[in-house]
C-alpha cells in the first residue's frame, strides 16, 4: 500500500506523485492500493495526482484503489466530475 502525505497541495503535487510512481513496481498484486487517510489538508492538485496515479496504474493493467478517501476530498472530485475514477477500498 502507498500512503498519501498529510498535505497534499501544488506545492507538494509533482514530488507526491513521483513517489507514487517510483512505488509502483513494489505494488506486486493485481491492484495498487493508495491510502489517503492521512490526508488532512489539499487542494485540487491532490486530485490531479490521483488521477495521474491512476493512468500509470493502469497503464501496467493494475486496478487502482483508494483507501480513506475523506468526504471533503470525496465532494471535490464529485464536483470536478471524477468521483467515479476514485474507486474506494
């Protein structure tokens, strides 16, 4: 499982994310699992990491699922229209 840092805002989106990427190779099951619940403060960059996040995984034909995905960060991709891109576990 890979854990998303406590802030998540542009600052912090370009080196989130290739974390993630670099932690990919070591997600060897059928699914890449990311935990978010640790998640406290994020802007609309944390979205596009995901999303990101979530091309790269399936571009290794990995299913991509999301852990502790907080109902703030949940509204914000309902009101950006990607809600259903952001499986939950």
């Amino acid at each position: 499982m890979l854990v998303l840092p406590s802030e998540l805002t542009f600052r912090q989106a370009q080196a989130c994310l290739r974390m993630l990427i670099q932690g990919l190779p070591s997600q060897t099951g059928p699914a890449v699992m990311v935990d978010a619940a640790s998640l406290q403060r994020f802007d609309s960059s944390a979205l596009a990491v995901l999303l990101e996040f979530r091309r790269e995984s399936l571009a290794l034909g990995k299913l991509f699922v999301i852990r502790g995905l907080s109902s703030s960060l949940s509204n914000l991709a309902t009101l950006y229209g990607v809600s259903e891109l952001l499986t939950p576990a």
